[in-house]
C-alpha cells in the first residue's frame, strides 16, 4: 500500500462514488433531456427527473449523515484520548476553542507535530486544511470512509 500523505489521503468506494452516482446523473440527464425531446410524455419524465434526483439526493445523503457523522464521534474521541496521553489532562476546553476541521487535520500529525500545530491553531487559528499541509511528517488514517 501506498505512503498516505496531504494529495492521497482521500477515500473514495468505487461502487458508490464511480458507478451508482454516475449512473443516477446519467439517468437525471436523460430524464431532462426527454423533456424537451418527447412532449407526448413530458409529465412522465418530469416525473422520471424528480425521482432520480431523490434517489441521488437521499443516496448521497444518506451515506454522507451515518457515515461522517459517526466518524466525526470517533475523530473528537480520538483527539481526547491523544491529549490526554500526551498532556495528562482533559481536554475540554482546548476542544471547545477549535473546530472540528482543525481537530481532524490534527489526526494526521505524529506527537512531535500534534503539539506544535495544536498551539498554532489555538493561537493563531489556522484551518484545518493549513494543518494538514504544514505537517512534515505524515500519519495514515486509512480507517475513515
């Protein structure tokens, strides 16, 4: 397997991302195009576009909902648990201060790192995705979804 680092650590499902999604836009584009192609059944792919956009909007966000929302749990956990570890006291009000970007991006940094880019987004409120680059080196989270 591949070293995870900043330009790689996305996660795509291929069923999900590169066939049921691209089918449903295709069948949405048909149904669109149908409209204006076929007037004797204009309602019939009206009602064609309606339901396979529903079908896209609730796969989409289904999947998103559970998914993330779930792993967002675990990520804030996981960064309780690390600065615990690391600083030997709870981490409630330094939690309270970031945002959820910043904590996730900090899941990436080895301990070295973690306090380092903890004290500049504290301090000088660096995003998420600012923490994620100026980590040098880079640990793999090959669990998220």
């Amino acid at each position: 397997m591949r070293e995870q680092n900043y330009k790689n650590h996305r996660k795509f499902y291929p069923p999900h991302h590169f066939i049921y999604l691209p089918l449903l836009i295709v069948l949405e584009i048909l149904g669109i195009y149908k409209i204006w192609d076929d007037p004797e059944n204009k309602l019939i792919w009206i009602l064609f576009s309606i339901v396979i956009f529903l079908l896209f909007y609730l796969a989409f966000m289904m999947r998103q909902h559970y998914a993330l929302g779930l792993q967002n749990r675990m990520v804030m956990l996981e960064f309780k648990q690390r600065y615990f570890e690391i600083f030997g006291q709870r981490s409630d009000e330094t939690a309270d201060k970031l945002r959820f970007d910043q904590i996730a991006a900090l899941r990436f940094a080895y301990d070295d790192e973690f306090r380092e880019l903890l004290y500049r987004a504290l301090h000088e409120n660096i995003s998420g995705d600012d923490i994620k680059r100026s980590i040098k080196n880079w640990r793999a989270d090959r669990q998220r979804i």
